[in-house]
C-alpha cells in the first residue's frame, strides 16, 4: 500500500449572464495568482461543510456583492496539471440576482459580450468550457490536463477532444 495522499481541491465557477453578456474578472490584485492576468468568472475554494451551491452562493456574493436568485449547475471541470493540485472545478451559470456590483479585491470586474470572450486571454480549457456553456451543452464533465501553461489533454463526458475541436 502507497504512503501518497492523494490531495484535491474543490471549487465553484460561476459564470454570471446579463443578457448576451457575462460578468468576467479580470486577475490582476492577487500576488502568487496561478490565474494573474487571465479573464475567469467568479468563484473559488470550498470551505469545511459546504456543498458546491453553499460555495457558490458565497463566492459569488464575496467577489461581486450580488446575492445570486436563479443559477444552474452546468458542470465538473476535473483540472489535472504537472504543477498545481488537482481541482475539481464545479461550475455554474446565473442569470438573476439583487444588489448592486461591487469592486472585487481579486481584480476589475466587467460585463464581456459572449461573442467577444473567447479574444480575451483565458486559459485553453476555458475556451473548451465557455464553447459548451454556449451550446446549451447539458452537464458535462470536463478533464483538462495541463503541463504548465499549455492544455495537454482535453476530455469530455470520458472521449478525448482532438485537436480539430480544440480552441
């Protein structure tokens, strides 16, 4: 029997829509950020005792002000890399909420038109992702691999991605 300790994290990402638009974060406050400079939506580590919507819901609400009223869960993004943990992303759509938007500590908050995000600078895999979020993909599960900054691998619902469908 190994003496290794398999170590994950688990997340929330939530992609916030108003209308054609979503509500991007752009990384640049956080110092040793894995995600500096790159557009993400909101989100974040679970904390003890919280289900996914718990994390979301709280994430959300940290990052933005808006206490979201009406979400989805859309997926499970397994992110695999040969520097970081593993994470196990659970990832979200909403489209209502009240309150008024706040500045975020993390970086400038910024409503981005759908048809305009995939020029922004994202991560490979969340191009794969946002694609499927677009499509009205029912839930998925999503395996990336990276080795470093580069998307090694790319696996949906178990069947790897070739590279004629990658972004």
């Amino acid at each position: 029997m190994s003496d290794t300790v398999f170590r994950a994290v688990n997340s929330t990402l939530i992609y916030i829509e108003r209308g054609d638009e979503y509500l991007m974060l752009h990384r640049t406050k956080k110092e040793n950020d894995l995600n500096h400079d790159k557009w993400i939506g909101v989100g974040g580590k679970f904390e003890p005792g919280e289900a996914p919507e718990d994390c979301m819901l709280r994430e959300a609400e940290e990052e933005t002000g808006l206490t979201l009223t009406r979400w989805r869960y859309r997926g499970i993004v397994t992110f695999l890399s040969d520097a970081w943990e593993t994470e196990y992303m659970h990832l979200f759509t909403a489209d209502r909420w009240t309150g008024e938007l706040k500045e975020c500590d993390e970086g400038e908050l910024k409503w981005i038109k759908k048809e305009k995000l995939l020029s922004l600078k994202l991560w490979e895999g969340d191009k794969i992702f946002l694609r499927l979020l677009d499509s009205g993909e029912p839930f998925f599960s999503l395996k990336l691999r990276y080795e470093g900054d580069a998307l090694a691998l790319a696996q949906l619902n178990g069947k790897i991605l070739t590279k004629e469908v990658l972004p």
